[in-house]
C-alpha cells in the first residue's frame, strides 16, 4: 500500500468538508450567534489538510482497491472526529458523544445523544442536518467526482469500495459524470421537498433541515419530538413519508427519469419495495385504529409514515410506536429488517437482497426435488451470477453477526433484550431508534462512553456494509493482492 496515496485522498475530502462546513458558520452569522470558535477550528482542520496536501501535491496518485478500502474506513473515522469538534464546542457533551452523534450524522443513522436538541444553537441544529446530507448519498461520491479529474482509474476504485450495491455496469462510461449527475438528482429532490415544507407551514430553517434529514434517509430533527411536532400538519407528514419512499428507491432510477426512461421504477426490487410498504402500512393502520381509535385517515397517516420511516431507515417519528401493542410492534420490526433500495440513501439489509435470498431459497428446494434439474435465479429477467449469491448470503451473514456482537453486548451490559435486539439492528442498519429503552421518544444519551464509541464503530460497519470493513481482518488483506 501506498500511504501517500491515502493521505493525498483523506486530505483532499478533508479540504472540501471543511469549506462545506463555512456553511454551519454562515447560519450561525444569520442567526446572530457566537461563531467564532467554530470558525477557528475550521481554519484549523483546513490548514491541517491543505498542508498535507499541499506536500503530497507532487504525488501521483494512483489508487489501487486495497488502498480505496483503506481510505474508505479510515475516511468515516476522520469525518466522525471532525463533526465531533463542533459539537463538543458549542454543547455540554463528551468527546465519546460528539463523536457518536457526528459518526450518527453521517453514516444517517439519526441516533442521537441529545435530550434537548431544541435548546442547541442554530448552527450547530444546522451543523447535524449538513452531516447527514453529506452522508447520504456518499461523501465517496462527492469526492469521485472531484477525484476523477486526478486519476480517472483510482476514483473507480474509490468508488467500488465506498458504492452500496450501486451496479456499476448501469453507469455512464465516465465515473465522474454519474457521480456529479448522482448528486444532481439528490439536491432537485432536496430542494423540491425544501420547498414543499415551507409551502405546508413548516419555517424555511425548520424546512432546509429536516429536508437534508429527509432526503438522506437520516432522521435528525431540529425538534424533540421529531416529526410529532408538526403531527397535525398533514401536508407536512405526508410530504415527508413520500420523500422518505423516493429516498429509499435506487437512485440510478431516478436518473433515468430525468433522462424520461421509467424503466428504473418498474425493476422488480421497486416493485417488492412498494408492495411491502403497502402491506405493512395496512396492516399497521388497522392495528393502530383498533388500539387508538383514531380514523381511518389518521391512522393510514401515521401507519405509513412509521413504515416509510423505518423500512427507508430515516428514523422520523410523529408519534411514539413503541407504546403500542405487540403486534404492532412486530410489524414495524419487519418494515426495520427490510431496508431500502441498493444504490439509494436507506440503509438496511436492502429489498434486493430479501428477493434473491428468497429466490435461492426457493430454487434450492425445488433443487431438492427434482436434483438433476438446471434451476437459476432470475432477477429482472437476468440470471444472476453464483457470485452474486454468495455475496448475497455473505453479506446477510456478516450482518446477522455484527447484529449479534452488539445485541450481546448490549445485553451483557444489564439492559433488557427488547433494547438490545433492536438496538442492535438500529444502529448497524443505521436505522436510528429501535425499541424499549432506544425507541423513538428515547436516545442514546444513557450509555457510557465506551459504549457510545463502540457503537460508532456498528453504524461505520452498517453504513460500509460489512465487507469493507471485515476484510480489513483478513491477513492476505496486509499482504500482497
């Protein structure tokens, strides 16, 4: 490996967050708060990286696979500490908690540690938001972008490592250009649900925020109760489950709209993925009009809301589900297992995933039967390569073991399985409230430090999708390719 290469990437993505974060500092210029100190560490964290820049500019940078999975890991820690800094500035929480909240932010888990978020400071409301934003969709592809004018080849790499499920032989033949046109797509959406908010009552800082929060499928809100703030504000609710629905679709689908192609929407992925939100949002409102006794209309609003926010990993609440029955509570598990799209902002297992292990499953014991019989999985129409479903299966099976290492830890810890479990599936689905003692009128705020730092270390695994991650275990990965 060559450590210029990693130190020239992490410094250049370095350079680019810190001049994004001027925009924290604007807000808090607007706001008339004291931005001051805020400012002097962005300096700072800019000055570090252009010097680390500026010595390895001479570099020629050519990024391999095994150093764009370095990169990759290596980068979600730098973004975590350099998100922290503000937070412990301008907020009485431990570095172990900024660093929770910062990592929380831009891996769109939405976990938080704040028991007050309304008192914080303007900037620092907008500061969380902007995390999550840049999160979404992959700092990695903001940084393709600009990459790919340094070392076309490289960025590829980069991307390969960073991309979740995003299939690269559907892409345009430059990199860069999908990645730019990728972020089109992601701010058109940002601003026409931006826009929407205001128009439905919400303030233009209230509408911006919870916009970025929206759109990357986070879940951080500028208010304490979440979405339930604004819960007698249908169009606001509806608004929002919609958007949260559009975040979790592959985005390369969304593409091709704007290019007037519709084939994207009618994938099969697409398909299970709306008719399982449909399902579970039925099936959530007929228990929810039996337990409250709301109406059908009040019901159906909140019902599809919860699903669309936990199936699409936002973690938004209107009102606080975990209250409610065990059945009810069943399903919106079930809407927590799914995930979004591959290619989108959700987070998750991913619905793709769901259909081709259930598919194996089912050609397997058709394979039973009949075992001289040729029986392949179709997705689309397309046969699906055996790597493909033994990525499929290795994937499901190192995320099932990361959820298990955390749900025993959680539990060894003295707290109750219900907290644990979804605890668990929470944080590395990057989902952001589970259940009981984390459910969505709760936080994260009552774990210890230690904790809150391996709990980081979970979103970062979620959010890589395991394998970067886990391969860094794997001695021939210190060893020669």
């Amino acid at each position: 490996m060559d450590y210029k290469n990693i130190f020239k990437v992490l410094s250049l993505i370095g350079i680019t967050v810190s001049l994004i974060f001027l925009l924290d500092i604007a807000v808090g210029f607007v706001y008339h708060e004291d931005f001051k100190l805020f400012l002097l560490y962005d300096a700072l964290f800019f000055a570090v990286n252009l010097v680390i820049w500026l010595f390895l500019k001479n570099h020629e940078l050519n990024l391999k696979i095994k150093d764009s999975i370095l990169v990759v890991n290596l980068l979600w820690i730098l973004l975590g500490v350099a998100g922290a800094f503000p937070l412990v500035l301008y907020s009485d929480i431990s570095g172990a908690s900024a660093f929770f909240e910062a990592v929380s932010g831009f891996t769109t888990t939405g976990a938080t540690v704040y028991t007050d978020i309304e008192s914080l400071p303007h900037m620092i409301l907008f500061h969380r938001s902007l995390m999550h934003w840049l999160g979404g969709l992959g700092v990695i592809v903001l940084g393709v972008g600009l990459l790919s004018m340094i070392n076309p080849t490289g960025s590829l790499s980069l991307f390969k490592a960073e991309s979740t499920g995003i299939q690269l032989e559907k892409l345009t033949p430059k990199i860069k250009d999908t990645a730019l046109s990728l972020w089109l797509v992601y701010l058109v959406l940002t601003v026409v649900d931006m826009i929407l908010l205001k128009f439905f009552g919400m303030s233009w800082f209230d509408a911006i925020n919870h916009a970025f929060s929206t759109i990357s499928t986070g879940g951080f809100s500028t208010k304490n109760n979440s979405m339930g703030y604004f819960g007698n504000q249908d169009g606001i609710i509806w608004t929002t489950t919609i958007f949260m629905m559009l975040a979790g679709i592959n985005f390369l689908a969304h593409l091709k709209f704007y290019h007037k192609d519709f084939s994207g929407y009618k994938s099969e992925e697409v398909r299970w993925y709306l008719l399982i939100f449909l399902a579970l949002s039925l099936a959530l409102t007929l228990i929810h009009m039996d337990i409250s006794g709301d109406s059908f209309y009040d019901a159906i609003k909140h019902s599809s809301f919860t699903i669309a926010s936990v199936m699409t990993t936002t973690g938004f609440a209107t009102i606080d589900y975990g209250s409610w029955s065990h059945l009810a509570i069943a399903i919106i598990f079930v809407g927590l297992l799914m995930g979004g799209n591959a290619g989108s902002t959700a987070g998750g297992i991913k619905i793709i995933r769901h259909v081709i292990i259930f598919k194996t499953l089912i050609s397997e014991l058709k394979r039973i039967l009949h075992p001289n019989t040729i029986i392949s999985v179709f997705i689309d129409g397309v046969k699906q390569k055996e790597r493909i479903l033994s990525s499929t299966f290795g994937f499901f099976t190192l995320f099932m073991i990361t959820v298990a290492i955390v749900t025993i830890y959680i539990y060894a810890r003295g707290y109750d399985a219900m907290s644990a479990i979804s605890g668990a599936f929470a944080l590395v689905g990057n989902v952001g409230p589970g259940f009981s003692l984390v459910g969505p009128s709760d936080n994260f705020s009552f774990f210890s430090d230690f904790d809150k730092l391996f709990f980081s270390f979970a979103m970062i695994v979620g959010r890589l999708e395991c394998y970067t991650v886990f391969v860094l275990l794997s001695s021939s990965f210190w060893r020669k390719f």
